[in-house]
C-alpha cells in the first residue's frame, strides 16, 4: 500500500481538533505515570518504559491522521450515477447529494479562472502562489506535481463552502451556492463573512446577494486598490451563475 501524506497536512497539524486531543491525551498520560514512580511495581514493568511506551503510541496517531489511507479514501462521490469529480465520500457526510453537486459545480466553475502552474509564481497582488490559486505557505521555488494540485484544489474547495456555510442561508440553490463558494476561494472565507454578500443573504435579498458580487473586483496593486480586468469578468461570471440559482 503507498502512503502519502495529505496536500493539505500543515493545516490538518494546526487545526485538527484529533491532532490536539490526542497530544494532551500523551501529555495526561505521562503526568499520570510520573505520579506512580513512587510504587513502580503497581505497573508490572519499569514505570519509564511505560510511560515512553504510552506516549509513543499516542505520539504515533499524529502521523497515521495526516497519512492517506487509500483503502479507505480510494472512492468517489456520484451525482446522479454519472458525475465524477474524484472527492472521498467521507467528505461529505450522509447527506452528500446536494453538496456534492455544489463542489462539482464550484471546481469546474473555479478552475479556468484560476489556472493551474506547477511552479510557484507572484500572484498579480505579488503574493506567492502556485497550482490552483494555492498560497498557503507558498514560496517562490516550490514545485508540484499535476496530482498534488488537483487534490490540493478539490481539497481547498470543500473546505472554503465549509467556512462559509455558517455565513450564508441553510437552504440555497446549487448554482447560487457554488458562485459564492467561488468568490471565497478567490477573497478568502473571512472577507466573504465579513461582505454585504453575505448579510445580503442572510437577512434574504439573495438577488442583491449575487449583485454584490460585482464590488469584488479590485486588487491591490503597487499598494493601491485598484480594478482588474480579469476580477471583473470572473465576477461577471460569478453573478450570472449566482441569478441562475434563484432562475431555476
């Protein structure tokens, strides 16, 4: 079985509540044994070995947590019984039919604005950047392979409609969805919270939710907010997406 380790392993070290739990489980487990050195022969073994052996085995699950486990990822998520977009299904949930459906349309969506290049390069707000709009610890020199970037983008995207699902209505037209999952990947989960397109949604003007989309069309360059082109031709694309929803 090959392992590899998760394109995204960085954040799953920060972030994972698993990784956190499990080191104060090690941590509670060696304060518990340092307190029985003084009747060692309660343990049956030299209480130092028990305690290294205990904190080993709970130090290990760090690495087995960040390691794919093709075995059990190795499927993918039907729309239906004939879209495949290559996403473990365990991502989802039980209820992964309509989700489902708002990644797809989201990653087909994203990525002819993106672009993907395997080396990383400043983005036109000179920040380093590379595969799929990935920037997260990115810098100038790293490199990727075709599979690195495609599991890195599929992997960030999900996670993006994640971040902002708390930020929009519970019930939304796919297509409506999928065009705000877009503009988060492009303005980051927080700048979305934080917009009028979000407390337009939520407060239930969704047609003036889609319509905000077009005052995210500035970049800073040379310090200055400025328009670019090429945001607002994506965010063109993102509204008409985004009215396509409520259309339907």
């Amino acid at each position: 079985m090959k392992l590899r380790l998760l394109s995204n392993w960085q954040s799953v070290l920060r972030y994972a509540w698993s990784i956190w739990l499990m080191l104060a489980c090690a941590v509670l487990i060696l304060c518990s044994v340092a307190l029985m050195f003084l009747d060692a022969r309660m343990l049956g073994i030299p209480a130092p070995a028990f305690a290294l052996l205990a904190g080993l085995l709970a130090v290990l699950a760090i690495p087995a947590r960040i390691i794919i486990q093709e075995k059990v990822e190795a499927f993918l998520v039907e729309e239906d019984g004939a879209m495949r977009i290559g996403l473990p299904r365990s991502w989802f949930g039980r209820s992964s039919t309509g989700l489902a459906a708002v990644i797809a349309l989201a990653v087909t969506f994203i990525e002819p604005w993106e672009g993907t290049r395997l080396k990383a390069y400043l983005d036109i707000a000179g920040i380093p950047t590379i595969c799929t709009g990935h920037t997260e610890g990115v810098e100038l020199g790293d490199t990727a392979t075709p599979e690195d970037c495609r599991e890195m983008f599929m992997a960030e995207v999900v996670a993006f409609e994640a971040r902002i699902r708390p930020c929009l209505p519970e019930v939304l037209p796919v297509q409506t969805r999928a065009a705000f999952v877009s503009a988060a990947y492009n303005i980051g989960a927080g700048g979305f919270c934080s917009s009028s397109m979000s407390r337009r949604a939520l407060a239930g003007d969704l047609a003036a939710a889609c319509d905000a989309l077009l005052m995210w069309n500035k970049a800073r360059v040379d310090g200055q907010l400025r328009p670019v082109r090429g945001l607002t031709r994506r965010r063109e694309a993102e509204r008409d997406l985004c009215l396509q929803g409520l259309a339907a």
